[in-house]
C-alpha cells in the first residue's frame, strides 16, 4: 500500500447514532475536480493577503492536523498560489481552546485562517466558551480523515475481537489528543456499545506524540489517523481495523469495525476556517485558494495515499456540514454524559 514517508511530509513546509448521523451531515461529493458550485462567490472580487498569514494549528508538532496545515503551506509555495507567504502557528493548549480563541479575537483579519479537526466542534461545547464554529467565517472542508485502532505490532493483541475480549476483562490503557476530544469520544463509543470497562485515557497534545507514545509502549492502543502514525508502521505499530463504512483502498487489507461487528464508523474532519467576520472578498480569496490546492495533484495524491476521503465544500454547504456534525456530536457527548 502507498504511504507518505516522514520525510515526504517534513518536505512539504461511533454508534449507530454515529454512522447515521455521520452519512446525514457529510452529503456525496466527488473527488477532484472541486465541484464548481463549491467556491461559490459570486461576483465578489477576491482581496489577496498583503502580510503573512498566520496558518493557526491546535495541536502540537506532528499531529494530523499539523502535518496537514505544513502540506498544505508546502503546495502553496511550490505551486506560488500565494502573494504571500503562509506561517504554520502551534497553539496546543486547551483541547484546541487556544488556538480557537486565538483566532476569534483576530475579528475580520484576513491574515489569521485555522485547520480544524473535531474539537473545533466539541471543545466550544464541553467548556463552554463565548463562541461556536459559526462565530468563524467558513473556508472550505477540504477532507474527511478515518480514525485506525493501533496496537504495538508485537502485542498478543491481534485482532479487534482480541481488543474487545481483554477490554471487557480490565481497563486498558489508550492514549489520545487531548481530553474529550474525536479520540476519548471514539473510545468512550467502544465502551458503550461493546460493553466493555472504562478505557484508562491518557490525553496528549497531538496525534503525533499519542502515536510516539504507543510506539514507545507508554500506552497500549490508540486510535490515531493514518497519517500520524505512518512513522511507525509496521515495524512498531499496527492497526485492527478501521472505523469506517468500507474499506479504504490505502489499507485495502485492514477490515473495517462494522465488518467485524461492532457497528461504529466515525471521522475526523480537515477543514479551514477563517477569524470572525472576514469581508465577502477575503472570504472569496481564500476560498479559491483551498480549491486551487484541493485540484492538485498533490493534493489528491496525499489524499489516496493517506486513506482521507475527498470531500470540498464550501459556502451554505460546508455551514450546513458543521451545522449538521454540532448536532451529531451533541448526541455522542449526551450519551456519554459529558453535557
């Protein structure tokens, strides 16, 4: 199966309720090209940066969403999509808080836009901060990112059956990004549909050091995206399987949860925003830049090899996206007892 090397990133800059409501808040699209409809900005003349934008990442070095964010600044550069240049901005605190709030108080500055993954929708909920995903101004989604079941690829745990088995048996130790984030979610959604003990959780910063932790046999599952924890596969990690609906054709050999039994199909989500109350013609800039970079090669490239799903949108159907995934993740946090 075709995997990007580390090296190649560093060169370049649920439940039933789940599956359900997954499938309604996340409608067909096809792959490259973007559909034309989805940048749809009108007449408005697109207004370029005239300093540095700051490319704002709420998880720390090496987790999924920086290594998007730095891909992404890479086929910018390569491809001179950009009158200026685009700076990536670690802001890893919080559960995605910092970042967030970062960005909010940037109010109308075209210059400051965030990657976002799930806790761009949770955190604003479980702690109740002073604003929600439609305080942002809406870029584009650019892809939807499975969530892999890591074990070490030496444990006497080789399949998920395995995995459930022991689960019900004691409290396995698990790692994730950050605290009731898409990770601890995920987990908390095998505990309560394949009845098993409460996971011992241990929050990192990113999906980078959860994957070096679990590689460094700090924690004994995780459930890393793809992508952060090709590093270590095979010779340190390894996944039983995937939460998705089908197989991806990356990893056409690992079966899918559902396929085994346990009815759970959940991912992440790899989006841009922008900060509060970005103009019409900063907004129409950007979002053709994220077109012209969902169309490359590059991109699409990445996007087959990582086993993402490609899937853009923008305008009233990106807002109805995250509209939609706010209520889905209400539901899974009230199960849960979280809100």
């Amino acid at each position: 199966m075709a995997r990007l090397t580390r090296r190649q990133f560093l060169g370049y800059g649920l439940s039933a309720v789940a599956v359900t409501g997954l499938a309604a808040c996340a409608p067909t699209a096809s792959p490259a090209p973007a559909p034309q409809q989805a940048a749809q900005t009108g007449q408005v003349s697109p207004a370029p940066p005239t300093r540095p934008v700051e490319f704002v990442i709420s998880t720390s070095p090496g987790g999924g969403s920086d290594i998007y964010a730095r891909f992404i600044i890479g086929i910018i550069e390569k491809h001179k999509l950009s009158p200026q240049p685009f700076v990536p901005v670690n802001k890893a605190g919080g559960a995605g808080a910092e970042a967030m709030q970062y960005v909010a108080s940037k109010r109308g500055d075209p210059h400051v836009i965030m990657i976002t993954l799930n806790s761009f929708i949770t955190t604003p909920m479980l702690q109740k901060l002073p604003f929600t995903t439609r305080s942002f101004t809406p870029i584009a989604l650019l892809a939807l990112d499975p969530f892999f079941l890591w074990v070490w690829s030496d444990s006497n745990i080789k399949t998920l059956d395995d995995f459930l088995r022991e689960a019900r048996q004691r409290s396995i130790t698990v790692g994730g990004t950050g605290s009731k984030q898409e990770d601890e979610i995920l987990f908390k959604l095998i505990e309560l549909r394949a009845n098993t003990k409460p996971f011992n959780y241990v929050p990192f910063r990113g999906g980078g050091e959860v994957c070096t932790a679990l590689a460094g046999k700090q924690v004994e599952a995780t459930v890393n995206n793809p992508s952060e924890c090709v590093q270590f596969y095979p010779d340190r990690t390894r996944p039983l399987a995937a939460f998705l609906d089908e197989r991806t054709p990356a990893y056409k050999d690992l079966p899918t949860a559902k396929e085994l039994g346990l009815n759970i199909s959940y991912v992440n989500m790899r989006a841009v925003v922008g900060a509060p109350e970005l103009s019409r013609q900063h907004q129409a800039w950007h979002i053709n830049l994220m077109k012209q970079v969902y169309e490359t090669t590059d991109w699409q490239d990445f996007v087959k090899q990582n086993a993402l799903e490609p899937r853009f949108l923008t305008g009233d159907d990106f807002q109805k996206f995250l509209d939609d995934f706010e209520k889905l993740h209400r539901d899974i946090m009230t199960q849960a007892g979280w809100v």
